[in-house]
C-alpha cells in the first residue's frame, strides 16, 4: 500500500470522531505538535523559513486532526507566528517561493472538515494564498486553476512562462483520482503548461536545481495502468517547456543508478553542496533513512556518520540564513498513525552530516 493512500485511509476510520483543526500552542518556546504533510519554504525577502500545517495522529483519542499553524524557524528553533488571516488546516499542500514575485505561494492540500449537522469529512482544497511576510493572503478569483489537488509538487521554474510550476496531485480523497497536468504559475494566474508529465502523478519528489537551472522529480507512485501505483525511482527534469526521463533507456520501477524505488521522500536544493538532497521515503512495506544527492546529472548516495530514523512525508527546506537544511517531522510508520516532532539539520553541503536540532 503506498504509504499517501494509507494516509487518507487512516482519516476515513478516526473521521468521525476528529475535530476540523487544531489550535496550535504559542510562545517562542513553543515547540510544533508531530506532525506529517506539512509544507515547508524560505522566503527569501524577508529572511524567513516558514512551515504550515500538516497532519497529527492522536493516540489518546485513535483520531486524525489537520494543523493550520505558521511556524518559523529561528535557525536554533521553533517559532509560531499570528497572521492576521492564513489558510485553513489541511496536509499534503504544495508551497513553494516565487522569487519573481517575492512571495510563498501555497496551493491545495487535504483537510478535516465538520458539517452544520455535525458530520466529520475530508475534501481536497483548490484554493491558492500567498505570504507576505507578515500575512496570507487569498482567496483571489482566478480565471483558470489547477482544481482540488493534495500531494502536488510546487516549485521555482527558472525557464518557464512563470515564476512557479505546479505538477500532479490527487483531486479526490474518495476515488484518489490522480491530475497529470503541468501548471504554471504567473503570479497572478495559472496556465496548463505540457501535457507530457512523468509517470508519477502523486508522492514524488520535486525540487528546483538550481545549478542546472531545471527542475528534478524523483520517484511517487507510478501510473496504476502501467504498474499498479506501485512506487518508482524515476528521475525526470523540467525545462520549462517539457518533462525528460532521465536515463538512456526509459524504466518503469526500478531505475540503474536511482535511488530505491519510494514515495514521500523529502528533497531540496542545497547550495553548499550546489546540488539537491533527498532523504528517507517510504516503499512498498518499508520506511527509509538514506540520504542521496543529484549533481551534475546524476545520482550518488552520501553516507553520513549520523542520520534521521526512517520517516516519509516529513517537510524539509533550505535555510539560506544559516546555509543548512531543515527537516521536521514525518511519520514513523507505513500506516501514518505515528508521527515524528523532532527537527533535523543536514550542514555541510556534499561532504556533511545529520544532527538533531534541539528541542
């Protein structure tokens, strides 16, 4: 079972009893609540690393809650913020920043919602805020979107038509129907870019590279029609035009020089290392804890003397303040139901090493 799917299958048998969100503690000593899904990014106008929501599990009550909190991070720890006005708690949303702009942009995501009869469901949300710095901002009519998408990849395009590409996504909690379009991002609208798009439609990695000037998708669940939404090690790049397989041969599942296959990993551009870091993921019945690197067009393990227990979905960004990585949170298990609240650092570019941040 791929381990998003299992995600939306634990909501659906604690849905009934779970809240539509959940108030998440102040102060700056305050540390965030464990949490998986959540979105993470620098904002590099004003010096920010922002995280918001996510998803938790709560033993105590056998429930799934959905966060709504912004956080940043101090570069020693965790602070909650208080915008006037941010977004509604959901996990698995798509944030990226868009230099060309200079404002994160969030998009979709998958939320807990309670009725007016009191009746608990789940949606996938379609709307699109942006951060100033300060605030979120949103709920702009936008004459062409993406529609309802959890689990889609956002990220800076440097040679596309706008500032931001958006790709895959679930649009639908119950029929888990998967979106392969490409969107663009103008800083005012989207635009349906390429309709040619990797085989991976949702739990795929994606960042910005940011030395290559493209952007590189790894791994998520494959086509169900090719191999069952089984996970792939898939290496794919955007130019701003067209996806590439990378490879001299296309592979379905298992790629020469990937890799493992995974879904839920995370990755993102390290500019020490003038490459991208990827860590952890989940297969098809394991978790995973090894830290990879693509520079120059390839893939190469690193092996460092320290690492994160095997998590997936854990949310991860580079802060370009401190010159490090940032990952927080993840789930411990296939099923979800056990989350991760601890804060890595990944330091040292290529040649460096993990060390849990405290608290």
């Amino acid at each position: 079972m791929t381990a998003f799917i299992a995600v939306l299958i634990l909501a659906l048998v604690s849905i009934q009893s779970c809240t539509s969100g959940v108030s998440e503690p102040e102060g700056l000593s305050a540390v965030p609540q464990p949490r998986l899904g959540a979105a993470m990014a620098y904002d590099e106008a004003s010096h920010q690393l922002i995280m918001f929501g996510g998803e938790t599990y709560v033993s105590q009550t056998d429930r799934v809650e959905s966060l709504s909190g912004t956080w940043e991070w101090t570069g020693r720890r965790w602070r909650v913020l208080h915008p006037a006005t941010q977004p509604s708690a959901r996990a698995f949303a798509a944030m990226a920043y868009d230099p060309k702009v200079k404002q994160i942009v969030l998009y979709g995501g998958i939320a807990l919602a309670q009725s007016g009869n009191g009746n608990m469901s789940a949606y996938v949300d379609a709307d699109t805020w942006v951060w100033d710095g300060h605030n979120w901002l949103g709920n702009a009519y936008y004459r062409s979107a993406p529609g309802p998408l959890a689990d889609a990849s956002l990220n800076y395009d440097p040679n596309g038509i706008g500032g931001l590409m958006l790709y895959g996504g679930t649009s639908s909690w119950t029929k888990l129907t998967q979106s392969s379009t490409t969107w663009e991002w103008t800083g005012f609208d989207w635009i349906a870019a390429s309709a040619s798009h990797p085989d991976a439609t949702s739990g795929m990695s994606a960042a910005t590279d940011l030395n290559a000037g493209n952007v590189v998708l790894f791994g998520g669940h494959g086509s169900p029609s090719s191999n069952n939404g089984a996970s792939v090690s898939q290496t794919w790049t955007w130019d701003g035009h067209v996806w590439h397989q990378v490879g001299n041969l296309p592979c379905e599942i298992e790629c020469e020089g990937s890799p493992p296959p995974r879904n839920g990993a995370s990755i993102a551009y390290d500019s020490a290392a003038n490459g991208v870091i990827l860590f952890g993921g989940a297969g098809e019945s394991t978790l995973m804890s090894d830290t990879w690197i693509w520079i120059a067009g390839r893939w190469e393990e690193l092996h460092p003397d320290v690492s994160p227990p095997s998590r997936f979905d854990a949310a991860m960004a580079y802060d370009e303040t401190t010159d490090q990585l940032v990952l927080f949170g993840g789930s411990k298990n296939i099923n979800g139901d056990r989350v991760f609240g601890d804060t890595w650092i990944w330091k040292g570019g290529s040649s460096g090493t993990w060390s849990r941040a405290s608290p």
